[in-house]
C-alpha cells in the first residue's frame, strides 16, 4: 500500500498541494515523466480519455480578449515559465490524433519527438472475440459490440531524456498495455473504463458551455479505477520509481525505474553499468539485503517464488552466494538469478562476505554531520554508541581484525558485526582489496620498455577468468553457463605434480616463465626465493594473476590457496610485485557514484 500525501487535506489545500508536486515533477531531473496519457482510436474517432497533470483550463474567449496584450511584451508575472519544457500547449484534440496511431504500428515501439517533447507508448490492438447471439430465454448478459480498436498509453518525457530511462517507460507502457488487453477480453474492463471516461468529459462539456470551464479529468479520477492507477504509476514514476499497480483489481503490473532507485550521492548508476556489474559476480561474493527480513518479506507479492522467501530467510552478510546456495537447497544458478533481481529491484547489493580480514574505509561520499538523521537512527539503533565516533575509527584503512579485543565479550563482537553491516547498507563505508602487479625493475641496458614489447597483460597468457553471464535480464540461461569448479581445475598446464624437481615439474615451469622476456626471466630467476623450487612453481602458477585485475580474495577462491601463502609468497618475491589496495569495481558501483 503506498502512501498518499493527500489523504485527510480538504479540497482547496488538496487542490493547492497537487499543483506544488506538478511543479516539483517538472522542475526534477530529467528521468521523470511530464505527465502520462490514454488515448483510444474507434467507431467514435480518436479520443484522448485521460491525462495527468491535469491540463491549465483554458479561460473563456471574454477574458483572453480583456487580457491581449502586446507578443513583445516582458512576462513579469512568470506565466509560461512552469510549463516552458511540458505537454500543456497541446491540446487534448491534438494529442489524440497524433498520439492514436494506425493498426499497422501496434504491438510496436511508438516514439514521437515534438520540439523539447518526447512521447512514447506501445499501441495495442484490441482482437475482441466473436459476439454470440444470445437467445431469448439465456438470462446471461449481452456482451454490448465494442467501439474501441485501439488504445496506447503515453507518457510523455524530456527530449533530452536518456535513451535506457525512453527504454523503461516504453517497457512500463507495453506491461500496462498487456494487462488492458487480457481484461478487456476477459471482462470489457477498458471499454467500460472508457465510456465512463467519455461520459463525465461530455457531462463537464455541457457544464462548460453554461458556466465556467472545469477539467474532465479532475472529475474522471474518483470514478474511473484506471484513471486512478495511471496516476499512481505517474506520482511512483515521479518519486521512488517503483510502481505496483493492480489493473482491475486483478492483474498485478510491477516495474522499477532503476534511475530512481540506484542513486548515490545524487548521481544514477546507469542500467548498463548495473547490468554490467551484476553479469560479473562471481560464488565468493556475498549478498547484503538492504532492508529487515521481516520488511523484505512482507512487499512480496502472494505468489512469489519459494525460492525467493528462502533465500531472504538464509541470507547472511557473512555467507558468499556459494554457502547460501548450500543453506537455501538451490542451485547457484539460481541464486545468482534472485540475487540480481534483488540487487535490481534496489533490496540488496552486493559485497564480500565479512571476515576479520576486511580492510574498510570511510566513503568520500558519506554524512559525517553530528547531527544528521542517520545519527539519529543510529543512536536509536546501537545505544550507547554515536555514529560519528564510529565513523572517526574508519578515518584510514583498518581491518575488522584490529577492533578484536580477547577480554570482550562475545556479543561486543556480534555488534560490531551489526553496526558494519548498518553502515554499509547505508554506504558510509567502502572496502579496499588487495591487488598484485609484476613490475620488474629495467636492465641498464634497457632502461624503458621497447615498443615492439606487447604490455604484460597481453604477453602473461593465462586461463580465462570468465564470469557466467547467465544474468542478463529476461534472457534464458543454461547451466552450461557456470561451473562450480575453479580455473585451476579447467587448466591442466597450471597444475604442477606434487614432488620435487622432476624433470616435468621444470619443464611446466619453464612453459609458464616463457611469456616473461629474457630480461624479466632473468631477474625472477635471481631472487633468492626463486631457489625453492616450490615457490618458484606457484609463482609461475600465479603469473597471470599478476596484472592488477584480480584482488587476493579471488586468487583465494580460484586456486584454492590460504590468505597466509599467498602473503608470505608476495613477500618472498616483493622485489619484483607491486602490492596495491582499492575498491572492486564490481562492487565499488553499489558504494559510490559513478565519474
């Protein structure tokens, strides 16, 4: 149930309010509607039935007569500067004509660009089915021969408007269009709506003529159940970006406009990006739900899926997607599918499970008022604790681990825990990861890299480190598109026989090396650690990791190796690896605002 900012105003205030938010809506960025239009084509002609805004009455001929004034003339009083980018100067005859199109462009993508307007829809043909003649004594209603053809719902944009933000509204339209068609072959619902609508526009058309001019529409909405939910999806489009409506009180349309949703620091992530982030995560990622359980569950539709309430009910910050799909019983396939549908939705994002190891900051892009209200929720949440003393501990890089006292209690750490988890659900913090590079120092012969070198990431040759990309939207997906094993289980060339220096445990080595110039070779060979043939094998086992595109808790999971080896092995040869600490920029989408 949303909530409604009109309830219990009376009628002038009400009025005085809903002209404030039209305002508001225009003046907003540029992912929200100007306003949303039904239109209808049939034996009747092409009829505009409903609009929201409300279009400005246009005043009677005596009075536009009193108030011709010279075209040079200043505006002074600011009139035309509130719809100076809207649809209001055109009329409802005009929007009904263009906006009705032809049979031949229904079921199709409708996009119109007229001066700084940009109006798209999916016209809809309406296949009714056969009349029957009902005969005398059949006590069963007549089905009365529809007039309507066709109908398409507009919403009318910027147009300068996004191409992805054009992309969802016409989505929104065709999935609003979907559920019209089916209720009107079920039950006439839009033709019953429709002459409602025509009827109360003719009444207020004779009341015109005898008295002052009033807008149909305004008398439309607390008649006509579809006038209703357009404006709702209007002021949703406008405000959250999450529109739930339920046509006829029967059909349930959900859509969420993701400008609206993945904002932080007052700059959207585009869709793409976001789809881009979501394709690329991989089974050591961990899911952080935004929301309580007990919230989360409770905005699910009646008929969702199992699977879904499971996972909301095993999902842990501290368990990665592979650990949940054990806890839940669901393939990991299907976690990763709920796991971005929840991260699109804007319930959840995703993160690394929390361990002691967890290097956290502070985002450059976090409220440190004392008295903000996260302050506030924060109190109230943890007593005891202030957020900006929180906030202060994370001033500079610090590891979970540093906070661990053995003299506390347990529950102390169980709230640590729960106060990292509440700032990260609010983006307060960031989490830095470690990364590798091979640089080795040039010969004095070779001061600089040549220009017939190829760059290290290109010359390293390694296994494919490729993400399923079994989660782009709406698009069927097989299991064939992620395996459980990791790359060191697909590459036999990386995988070195236990034992000593066997004649085939240095040739594989030699193979590894050989992308290395002789150079390079040279200096890898001559470190001291190199001499243990058994850290020179998992160095060359590990080279392709070493470009900078991997933290350590990915070379952890792909190649089944302990934190404590991999930094005693970066230690052991840091004369040729640069050790560097940053963001994912998987995850770093979902924590600060896009450059």
């Amino acid at each position: 149930m949303m909530f409604n900012p009109t309830a219990g105003l009376p009628d002038d205030r009400e009025s005085m309010y809903s002209q404030t938010q039209q305002r508001v809506y225009k003046t907003s960025d540029k992912t929200s509607p100007i306003s949303v239009i039904l239109v209808s084509s049939g034996s009747r002609g092409n009829k505009l039935l409903f609009r929201y805004p409300f279009q400005r009455v246009a005043e009677c001929p005596s009075a536009l007569t009193a108030k011709q004034r010279s075209p040079y003339a200043l505006n002074t009083n600011g009139e035309g500067l509130e719809d100076q980018d809207g649809d209001s100067r055109f009329s409802d005859i005009i929007l009904a004509t263009i906006l009705a199109t032809k049979s031949d462009i229904c079921g199709k993508k409708f996009e119109l660009k007229i001066d700084n307007v940009r109006f798209v829809g999916h016209p809809t043909l309406l296949q009714h089915p056969p009349i029957t003649q009902a005969s005398k004594t059949d006590p069963s209603p007549k089905r009365e021969m529809p007039t309507m053809i066709l109908f398409n719902v507009v919403f009318a944009l910027r147009a300068n408007a996004d191409p992805s933000v054009i992309n969802c509204m016409h989505n929104l339209s065709r999935r609003i269009a979907i559920a019209l068609q089916h209720e009107e072959r079920r039950c006439q619902y839009l033709t019953r709506e429709a002459k409602l609508m025509l009827a109360v526009q003719d009444e207020i058309t004779t009341m015109t003529e005898n008295g002052s001019p009033q807008s149909p529409f305004r008398q439309i909405l607390p008649k006509c159940k579809l006038a209703r939910d357009l404006k709702e999806a209007y002021d949703s489009l406008c405000t959250t970006g999450v529109v739930r409506l339920h046509i006829n009180n029967w059909l349930e349309v959900s859509f969420c406009l993701p400008h609206k949703i993945h904002v932080i620091g007052g700059t959207y992530i585009p869709p793409e990006a976001l789809e881009h982030s979501l394709k690329a995560i991989r089974p050591y990622h961990a899911l952080l739900l935004l929301e309580s359980e007990k919230a989360l569950l409770s905005q699910l539709p009646v008929d969702c899926s199992p699977a879904m309430v499971r996972l909301i009910k095993t999902c842990s910050a501290v368990k990665n997607l592979q650990q949940l799909a054990q806890d839940a019983d669901l393939a990991l396939l299907q976690i990763f599918q709920i796991a971005a549908h929840l991260v699109y939705w804007g319930k959840a994002i995703i993160i690394y499970p929390l361990c002691e190891n967890n290097v956290y900051m502070l985002s450059p892009h976090a409220n440190i008022c004392l008295y903000s209200q996260l302050a506030e929720q924060f109190s109230l949440q943890f007593p005891g604790h202030d957020l900006p003393s929180m906030l202060a501990k994370f001033s500079l890089p610090v590891s979970l681990a540093e906070f661990r006292n053995p003299l506390e209690a347990p529950a102390q750490e169980a709230q640590l825990i729960q106060m990292v988890v509440w700032m990260l659900q609010r983006r307060l913090l960031i989490q830095l990861h470690t990364y590798v590079c091979l640089l080795v120092p040039p010969s004095e012969d070779e001061p600089g890299l040549r220009d017939e070198d190829p760059p290290l990431a290109t010359r390293v040759g390694g296994r494919s480190l490729s993400t399923p990309s079994a989660l782009s939207f709406g698009s069927p997906t097989s299991s064939d598109d992620m395996t459980l094993t990791s790359p060191s289980m697909d590459n036999s060339s990386a995988e070195l026989l236990p034992g000593g220096d066997s004649p085939l445990n240095k040739r594989m080595t030699e193979t590894l090396l050989a992308s290395l110039s002789e150079h390079e070779r040279q200096v890898i060979l001559n470190i001291p650690a190199a001499q243990n043939q058994e850290d020179l094998r998992m160095f060359a086992r590990l080279l392709h990791y070493f470009r900078g595109h991997h933290h350590l808790e990915e070379i952890m999971y792909n190649e089944n190796l302990r934190r404590s080896q991999l930094k005693t092995l970066f230690d052991k040869f840091r004369s040729v690896l640069v050790v560097t600490n940053h963001e994912d920029p998987i995850i770093s989408i979902f924590q600060s605002p896009m450059e």
